[in-house]
C-alpha cells in the first residue's frame, strides 16, 4: 500500500509563505495601482484555482490572503516532527476538479480501508465496502450494525450514485441527509450506528440536515475513488498549487478590510486598485463581511444564504507508542454515548505523519465544546477511550495538539442551488470558494475555476 521510497516531510506551508512574503513586492499607497492585474481575495484552495487558471493563460493577477500561509482549512502544521492535519480530513480521489487541477503522484496518495470499524456494545464491529472488500463483507452482513436488508441496500445506493453524473445529483430533488436515508428504507439501527457518525464525520454535522444532493455526491465519490491521505498533509494541495504560482503575484499578511468597485482596502489602510477584477475566494463568514450586497437576497438562484448553523468541529492529536488497531481503517463510534465520533491511527495510514517508531493517534468531535477547557476536554476523551482500547493502550498517550475549528463548513441545508449560481455578482465582481458551490475539496476548486473563467470572458480575451 505505502511507497517503496521514503516520503521526506514537506516544507512547511508556513515557512513557504514565509519565504514567498520575503520575495513579493510589497506596494505601497503610493504605487497601488494594479491595473494590469486581477486581484484575487483570499489565498484558499477556491483563491488558489483562480490563480491557477489565470497563470495558465499568461493574465496577471495579485492575490492577497490574511494570514501567514495559503490552504485556508486545509492546512498541516508540523508539530515535534509530526504533521498535523488542521481537523480531520479526507481527500478523495475520485473528485473530478481535483483528479483535472492536481499532480496525484506527486501527492503519494496513501489509502484508507474501503470502509470502517464501528465501536458498538463494547466491541468493533467491521463494515467493508462488498465491491472491494467482498470476503469482508460476508462476515459483517450479520453483524448487529444494521439489518441484512440494510447491507443491501447500502450495497445499491452505492451503485445508483455511482452510475449519475454530478449534473444529475445537483439538480435533484432535495431532502436532508436523514429524511433522505428514512425514504430510501434504511433502518434506524445502521442510521444511528453507521450513517449518522460516518457522514457526521463527514459534515460536521450530527442532525444530518445537509442537502441530500451533497450525501449523494460523496457517496458516489467513495464508490469511484479512494480514501486517501496525501503522504505530506492535507496542505499538500495548497503548496502544490502556490509553487506553480508567480512569487510576486502572492501576498500573505495582507488582511482586507472593504471592498468597492474597482478597489480593494487592506486593514492597514493600503488601497489596491485595479480595472481587471476582483476575485472574493474567502470562507463564508468573512465573504458576508466583505460583499453583504451578494448575501442580502438570492431571489434569482431561490436560496436563503442567511442560514448560519454552525459547522464545528474539535480535533485532538496524541502521540502513542504502539497501535492495538494495525489496519489504516476509519473508526466510528456507534454507541450513542461519549463525545467522540471518529478515530483513527494516521500512521496507518501514512506512516509520514509521524517520526520513525511513532504512532499518531487523531480524534474528532462534532461542535466546538466551548464549555470545556482544553485540558477538560482531553481528559475526557482519553477516559472515553480507554473504554475501548484499555489504560494499557491510552495510558501512554501523549496530547499533541488539540484544534477547535469554529467555522468547519458552510451550511449547506436544503434549499441549495450549487449549479445555478453565478460567479458574477457586478460588474468586474466575482465570487468563489465552497460556500458559493458545495462544501467539498471538488468545489471549492471548481468555483475558484469558473470565477476565474467568468472574470476573462468579460474581460472579451475569450468568446463567450
């Protein structure tokens, strides 16, 4: 499963930046006119497509992001010699824009097990995908995770996905994610024990009242692709991209306080002008700080962009000496009690997370647990934990780093109109990232692609 070479750990995100910072021009009031440029807001993975297809067509642009590194939520720290992902995540490999804009070999994508271990009645319980797995899927038909028929029909929701094109998922009619499984007959054994902390995991969100139309695309991605881990961190993406990336086209640290036509206002007061175009590619919170006019009313697409329910997430990291799970699997916890949703042993998966001879460990929760110090709350997971592994396994754990991460995803409850929205939103305005598409890797790249598309079709430099 893992290369025959040794994957070395990548430069930092945050030495990169750095030393990209140390390079750019940086303009002053005085020569803040950029009127050959576009300006692209905020240094995501939506920003950093957009820069992308702009560099790929010789046009020149100026992105500016806020903090000191590029990625936006998806980013690795290094941390005692261990990558950090910031949350839990996963990359699939089956999403089309990522399979179209990213070098995969250059990744060293290491998979995870095409399924998952569920923690049930004091014991694991094993779920495996029956197309990849099917010697251990026998087994795991009879086991008390679901019914028979629920196997089945897992099984054939699987293919019905995988046999629609997107088009026909994002213009379907939509439900939520649990009134959805309801009417497809899914029993609420394998809902609360599988479904709902699989794709809790997933959404950040334990109600399951994400869009059906998002269920479905995922689930035909896992049925098409692996699960995977790039053997360098998640932030893999981001520094791949920023190295294809004109140096002085890139400003980090460059926080933006407002935007009007034609110009964009750092909060140190610097004033950027340009007559190419702006690119708004921030997350959803900060887009509705910067351009309210786009969110005030989507009369046209028919979707209530006001909703704010929060997508929060808890992710703790430990450094263990030893694994009492060997196998790169996903672990869900199907009881019904305790805070803990997901786990897994990374190094299993890719054993370039951690130094030689360590383990490490990632924990994920839904919310943020405001009420709980960060010492309470590690407490209260290894205590959790080590009713399933045992003090013999936990005791030795050591906490890494624990992350709350406030704004996880954009809310994406019915209704929603990932197709019909349009990058455009005045003249020489644009919009992009996973709030203005569908909150996965896959469209926050794509949507930064169109508006950088949008931006040079009314630029007349291609037909319409």
């Amino acid at each position: 499963m893992h290369s025959l070479f040794q994957v070395q750990p990548p430069l930092s995100l945050l030495q990169k930046t750095h030393a990209l910072s140390s390079t750019s021009p940086i303009l002053t009031p005085a020569t803040s006119r950029a009127p050959g440029s576009a300006i692209i807001v905020g240094g995501g993975l939506a920003g950093l497509a957009a820069a992308t297809h702009l560099s790929s067509l010789s046009l020149p642009f100026l992105l500016l992001e806020a903090s000191d590194s590029f990625g936006g939520r998806a980013q690795t720290d290094m941390h005692d010699g261990f990558l950090l992902d910031r949350g839990f995540h996963i990359f699939l490999s089956s999403f089309p824009e990522c399979r179209r804009l990213l070098n995969f070999p250059q990744l060293h994508l290491q998979q995870f097990y095409p399924g998952a271990l569920v923690y049930e009645s004091e014991r694991f319980h094993r779920i495996a995908d029956p197309f990849r797995r099917p010697l251990d899927s026998l087994p795991s038909l009879f086991n008390p995770i679901g019914s028979l028929p629920d196997k089945l029909l897992i099984g054939l929701t699987r293919l019905r996905a995988a046999t629609l094109s997107d088009e026909a998922i994002l213009s379907s009619d939509e439900l939520t994610i649990y009134d959805y499984l309801k009417s497809t007959g899914f029993s609420d054994s394998i809902i609360e024990k599988f479904l709902r902390p699989f794709f809790a995991g997933i959404f950040f969100d334990m109600n399951l009242s994400t869009s059906s139309r998002l269920f479905q695309l995922v689930f035909k991605c896992l049925a098409l692709g692996d699960n995977a881990l790039p053997a360098g961190g998640i932030g893999s993406m981001a520094q791949q991209l920023v190295a294809r990336l004109p140096a002085s086209s890139l400003r980090t640290n460059s926080r933006v306080a407002s935007i009007s036509r034609g110009t964009v206002t750092l909060a140190s007061g610097e004033a950027i002008t340009t007559d190419s175009g702006i690119i708004v590619a921030v997350e959803q919170p900060e887009a509705k700080k910067l351009l309210p006019q786009a969110f005030e009313s989507n009369i046209e697409s028919g979707v209530d962009s006001l909703k704010t329910p929060t997508r929060s997430t808890v992710c703790l990291y430990f450094s263990a000496d030893r694994v009492p799970i060997a196998e790169p699997i996903l672990i869900l916890n199907g009881s019904g009690k305790g805070i803990v949703n997901n786990m897994f042993f990374v190094t299993n998966v890719a054993p370039s997370y951690a130094p030689k001879g360590k383990v490490l460990v990632s924990v994920s929760l839904i919310g943020l647990y405001q009420d709980r110090s960060d010492e309470d709350l590690t407490a209260e997971v290894v205590q959790e934990l080590t009713g399933w592994f045992g003090s013999e396994v936990t005791g030795s754990w050591r906490h890494l780093r624990t992350y709350r991460i406030g704004f996880a995803q954009p809310d994406q409850t019915p209704p929603t109109n990932p197709i019909g929205r349009n990058s455009r939103i005045d003249e020489g305005l644009y919009v992009c990232g996973d709030h203005w598409s569908w909150a996965t890797f896959d469209g926050a790249l794509l949507s930064g692609r169109k508006a950088a598309e949008a931006l040079v079709r009314d630029r007349g430099l291609v037909k319409k």
